[in-house]
C-alpha cells in the first residue's frame, strides 16, 4: 500500500521504480533495495546504525535508528526539502512516523543539518534522519518532493529498512564504554589495560603527562610554606595514583551516540582534595601542638611526609550524575580528549581524578 506524505510537489508522475536491473522483484544485495526513485527525485540509503540520546528516553520496546541518505535532484527545477518531507511507516500499519530533532543526537554544537535545504537541478545532498521505532520490526522508509511552484500530490519514494540489519551497530555502545574504561586505568589509575592499544586512538604517554603536569601543579599551589620540588610533587602523584586505583570505583554508561560519536556517563567514587585538605590540616595542627616553634613550613613539610597514610585515611567521595565524556570513532578507534568538547565534561573527568570529584 503506498503511503502519502501530504507536500506540495513538482509533478512525480512516474511509479515508483527500484533502481538495478532486471527489476522484476529478483533480490539482489542490500545496495538494489536501498536505493529508489522516482520522477525528478533519486534516494539512496547509505547507511543505519542505531543511536543514543542523553536528551531522549526509550523503552525496553523502542529505539531510535539513524539514517543516512542521499538526496538526488533529477528534475528540472529547484527543490525545497524540509522535515516534512521523510517519515518511516512500519509494516502493516498506516500511522506515520516523524523524524526526530537531529539536534537532540548531535554531540556537537557546530552541528549542521545538511538535509533540510534547497537543492538545485541535478544537485545532490547527504544527512542523517533519527525515527523512534520497535525494536525487531520491518519499516518503509517514505520520502516526498516539494516545490513552490506546483500544487500536485506527490508519489512516495520507498525503501524498506530492516532493523535487523543495523542490530550489530549496537556494539558501538559497549565499546565507547570499553575505551573510557581503557582511558581512565592506563592514564589515571596506572593500570595494565590491553584494550587501550586496540581501541584508544589517542597517545598513551601524551594523555598521561597531561594528568600529571595538572596533578603537579595543583599540589604544589596547595601550599603556603613548604614548596615541594617537582620531585616531590611528582612522587606524591605516584602515591595518589597508587591509592587511587586500590580505593575508587567507576561505572560507565553511553547515554549518547550518534554521527561516530559517544557521550559516556561516568558514575565515580573517588579522592577528594577537600578531604584530604582536612586530615593535611588536622596533621599539621598535631605538628604544632608538639612544637613550641611554631614553623608552620615544616608543620606542612611533616604532612606531606606522610601524604601516603593521609590518602589511606581520607573519604572517597561520589560524582555527580552529570559527568558527561564525549568520545570520537575514527578508523576503529576512539579518540578521547581532555579538554571539554561543547556540552561535554571531559576536562572535569581529569580534574576529578586529580582530586576534584565533580559532585554538585
């Protein structure tokens, strides 16, 4: 049964034809039935993966399925394409499906929706269409010309997409978690983590001198007396690190995917610089109240002599539910960065586990 959109349109007086040869209902491969046409318009499925959005929720039922689609203009005249013009219809049932907000998948604030514009004679574009949909049903994927110029209804250009095809892509979801895990062993907590050569893009020592010229720098600022040596500090990062990877915990969930990128909550329990401060601050209060010099340098040299115990001592404390890690696919990879990338908080993640826990 074919299904209308209701768009103005330039004339489609052709039916609807399968592109390939021999369209006599012969299967092919998955290429001869993702791509349609009809008069004045060519549409071809490039690609599906399912996709995540912290801003949507679904059901044990539903899931959003991305799409990727190029338009192609073969009329003669100028085109306009809008939402309006795309929906999926599933199987058996009439009720039309709206395509979803891109923006609300996108991980990117530069993000730019590609298919929604003018396209000229003979041009062609390529975007992506999110629909929410049951899981383990067959769809059609419905696409309509419009035009200003021409009040005619439209035929429908078709494709079917089995969801079935795209259920593979789902391991993109694990997988980002399986990075961030690699990450945060190997760059804060200095473990051994196989999975970070296989799937971490991003180098190794790079990322790990990063944590350490912050966890330096912070230490030695966190005094006002005494002024450890870069040694010093440097060894005082190998404690908290030591401590760090016996003591905290994290939990890992994609909450976002969409366009080869993942948003990655992280759930932790960890160090924190205010509560080590307190026992720093008790110790050295214990320090003058032996003495009678009151050298307040060498109370804190005597606390940073025992940073080690006073780690051991310290609460942990829980993160915030809003730690939020953006994470890149490229060439089978990921590339983590730890600087925020727009609504990201991925310079919180390394600011957390050099003691300040994102907890608010």
């Amino acid at each position: 049964m074919k299904k209308k959109i209701g768009i103005i349109a330039l004339a489609l007086t052709s039916a609807l034809l399968l592109t390939g040869c021999g369209g006599s209902g012969a299967k092919k491969d998955d290429a001869k039935t993702s791509a349609a046409k009809a008069a004045g318009l060519e549409v071809n499925l490039k690609k599906g993966y399912y996709a995540l959005s912290d801003k949507k929720e679904t059901s044990d039922d539903t899931a959003y399925i991305a799409l990727e689609v190029n338009i192609k203009n073969t009329s003669d005249k100028k085109i306009f394409l809008s939402q309006e013009n795309f929906a999926m219809y599933q199987k058996g049932d009439d009720e039309k499906i709206k395509p979803e907000r891109t923006y609300d998948f996108a991980t990117s604030y530069d993000y730019k929706d590609t298919l929604f514009t003018e396209l000229s004679e003979g041009k062609s574009t390529t975007g992506t269409l999110v629909f929410e949909v049951k899981k383990g049903k067959t769809y059609q994927l419905a696409v309509s010309k419009t035009s200003l110029s021409v009040t005619q209804k439209a035929e429908d250009v078709e494709i079917p997409v089995d969801l079935k095809k795209y259920d593979k892509t789902k391991s993109d979801f694990t997988q980002a978690e399986d990075a961030l895990a690699a990450y945060i062993d190997v760059v804060f907590l200095n473990k051994t983590n196989d999975a970070y050569d296989k799937l971490v893009s991003t180098n190794k020592d790079e990322a790990i001198e990063t944590a350490k010229k912050a966890f330096v720098k912070d230490f030695k600022d966190s005094f006002m007396d005494f002024r450890p040596s870069d040694e010093q500090a440097s060894a005082a990062y190998n404690q908290f690190r030591e401590v760090q990877a016996k003591r905290s915990s994290y939990k890992l969930t994609t909450v976002g995917f969409y366009d080869s990128k993942a948003l990655v909550n992280v759930k932790l329990e960890a160090l924190s610089r205010n509560n080590i401060r307190k026992i720093v601050s008790d110790y050295e209060t214990a320090y003058l109240d032996a003495t009678d010099d009151y050298d307040y340098k060498k109370a804190e040299e005597d606390a940073f002599n025992k940073y080690k115990e006073i780690l051991d001592k310290s609460d942990l404390v829980e993160s915030s539910d809003k730690l939020n890690i953006s994470l890149t696919k490229k060439d089978g990879k990921w590339d983590i960065k730890m600087k925020n990338v727009d609504g990201s908080q991925n310079e919180y993640l390394l600011e957390s586990y050099i003691g300040h826990v994102m907890d608010y």
